[in-house]
C-alpha cells in the first residue's frame, strides 16, 4: 500500500466517523456536529488529493507567467485546493444556519431528541398549546 | 438484519468507496499550471482558478453565503434580544483581544489586496477581518450599557446595505469578467494586474466581513456571550 493511499484510508475512517455520528445519533446537536466532522474530513481528502502531484503551494515566484513544465511538476494542483475553498465558506455558513435552527427547536423541546421531534404536534410536550 | 446496521454499512460503502477508484496520471500537472499561469496571469494561481477559471463557481458560492447570513438575521429576528450581556472583564484579556484585533484587520487588508500575489484572497481576508470586527464586539459588549435596539438595528441596516451592495457589484463585474471584457492586464507580479481579480478580491473580502460580522452580531446580541 503506498503512502498516499495509507493517508487516504485514514482520512475516509474520519469521513465514515462523521457519517456513522449523523446516523446513529439521537440528539439533533451531535447530528449537525457529526456533519461538520463529515465536511472537515472531505476538505482534508482534497487537500490530500491537490498535494499527490507535488506539495510545493502552486504561487509563482518571478515576473514572467511561463513556467518550466519540469519546474511544475513539483507544484500541488490548484484545481481541488480552489474547488474545496468553496466549500469551507459554504460549510460555515450552513453550520451557522443550522446551529441556529436547531436552538430555536430546542426552545420547544429541549432534548432535541429526533425520534420526539418527528412525532406530530398534537403528541408532543406543548399539545393544546399555539 | 435491522434497519440501523444496514445505515452503518450504507454509511461504510459510501465512505470507503474513493479507496477503490484508480487514481489519474500525475504527469497531466505540469502541463496544467503551465496552461493556468497564461490563462489567469497572476502568480497565486488558486485565485487565478477561483476568480478566472472558475468565476461562474464562486458567484453562486457568494450567493449562498449571502443568503445563509440573510437566513441568521430573518431567523433571529423573531426573538428576544438579551437584556444584557455578561461581558469580560479581566484587562489582560481586554488588551489581548483588542491587540488580536488590530492584527487581524492589518492582515485581512492585506490578504485582500495581495491575494493575488501571494497566499491570501477574499474568503480568507474576508474571515480576518470578520474575526477582527467579532474580537473587538466582544471587547465592548462587556463595558457600559448596550447600545439602544434602534441603534443596533439601524446599524445592522446599514451593514447589510454595504454586504448586499458589495455582492451585486461582485455579480456585475463577474459577468463582465466572463462575457470577456477584461481590464488591460498589466506587468505580471504587479499589484494591478490580472484583470478583475485583485477588485472581486476585495469585493469578496468585504462580503465575507461584513457577513460573518453580522451572523457573530446576531448570536452574541440575541444568545450572550457565554
């Protein structure tokens, strides 16, 4: 097994971490913290896939656009890196968006338990209530 | 077998997959960072792929982000602002967060401006200066009386003006960008070079400033600090 794929196997035992957390967890708190531990290790596989060419940061030094091809194959692809940069900023704000939707639902029922807060309003800790 | 080991497994086969994928050539690279250093024209050839090759990408990106910190202040607008906010108030830590925070604005300028140059950009100069903004918001919300819920809200309004003028502008000067109409390009390496990106650099800083501040605002104003 070579080291690239030593380090991929470690990073996917995070992912799955992450997911098995979102599907077994009852309460909604931990299942959006799984998701963010899901995402963290997703953005580390592209980190991990942009450096298997080369690990040198793909910013050019010197005042001419023209690269030696034999020079760039020691750069990290830029690709994945400016693929994945997306998805940081759109995964904190979605954390933010959900963090918060959950506090609202824990302001009705503060277990935040999936299985309660499935079940229709007339069963629930508030029936009768507006 | 029960539907929640079936989950796990699902979960197992999902995640384990991309081990059994072969992995493309590596020899393809060389090439490519030849072809995206003449295509974009700058040196940090992530901002290049981001702001050049990939623009149509990071407007719906910019998009989503405005419309996440749109949904925290509809969302919290509901709600019931603290009536006060138990602050710090260990001076080591007041000097220490106002000392972070001069730090932290002098870095997000820079990283906007020279985010094509060298490591930086709009989303990370845009988090620097959101850090800054929220360090400092936590300095003041532990000194002296709140500042009045009209004060607060006209001040919020007038922030999410700025934000949502910064992303039309982003959106206008993208579709410029890839309808082709590009600024002269100037000497590569230089600080006005590369068409559009330094400017939707700096426009994306500003959202992304702007933006967190105001999601950091919301949740200390409406959930305290501790």
């Amino acid at each position: 097994m070579t080291a690239f794929r030593l380090l991929e196997l470690l990073v996917l035992i995070a992912v799955l971490a992450g997911l098995v957390g979102l599907l077994r967890h009852r309460n909604l708190f931990l299942k959006v913290l799984a998701m963010d531990v899901t995402s963290t290790a997703v953005i580390s596989l592209f980190v991990l896939i942009a450096a298997r060419d080369g690990l040198i940061t793909p910013i050019l030094h010197g005042d001419t656009p023209v690269v030696d091809p034999q020079a760039a194959l020691a750069y990290a692809d830029p690709i994945p890196q400016a693929v994945i940069l997306t998805a940081i900023v759109i995964g904190f704000s979605v954390q933010a968006l959900l963090l918060l939707a959950t506090t609202l639902l824990a302001s009705r029922d503060p277990t935040l338990d999936v299985a309660e807060l499935d079940e229709p309003e007339a069963a629930g800790p508030r029936a009768g209530q507006p | 077998m029960s539907l929640r080991s079936l989950h796990v497994l699902a979960a197992v086969a999902v995640a384990l997959a991309p081990l059994l994928q072969a992995l493309p050539d590596t020899a393809a690279n060389g090439a490519l960072i030849t072809a995206l250093s003449e295509q974009t024209r700058v040196p940090n050839l992530v901002s290049g792929v981001l702001l050049y090759t990939r623009l149509y990408d990071t407007v719906a990106e910019v998009v989503v982000f405005t419309l996440a910190s749109m949904g925290v202040v509809w969302m919290l607008s509901g709600e019931h602002p603290q009536a006060r906010i138990h602050g710090l108030d260990d001076p080591a830590v007041l000097v220490l967060c106002r000392l972070g925070a001069t730090m932290a604005a002098l870095v997000a300028v820079e990283l906007a401006l020279r985010g094509h140059l060298s490591p930086g950009g709009g989303f990370a100069a845009g988090v620097a200066g959101g850090t800054a903004l929220a360090l400092l918001l936590i300095v003041q919300s532990g000194h002296g009386p709140l500042p009045s819920e009209e004060a607060t809200h006209r001040n919020l309004e007038r922030t999410e003006l700025i934000e949502k003028l910064a992303v039309l502008l982003f959106i206008v000067l993208a579709f410029l960008s890839l309808e082709g109409l590009n600024l002269p390009r100037g000497n590569f390496g230089a600080l006005e070079s590369g068409g559009w990106i330094p400017i939707l650099n700096a426009l994306m800083a500003v959202k992304v400033t702007l933006g967190s501040w105001t999601m950091v605002q919301m949740f200390i104003r409406y959930r305290g600090l501790l």
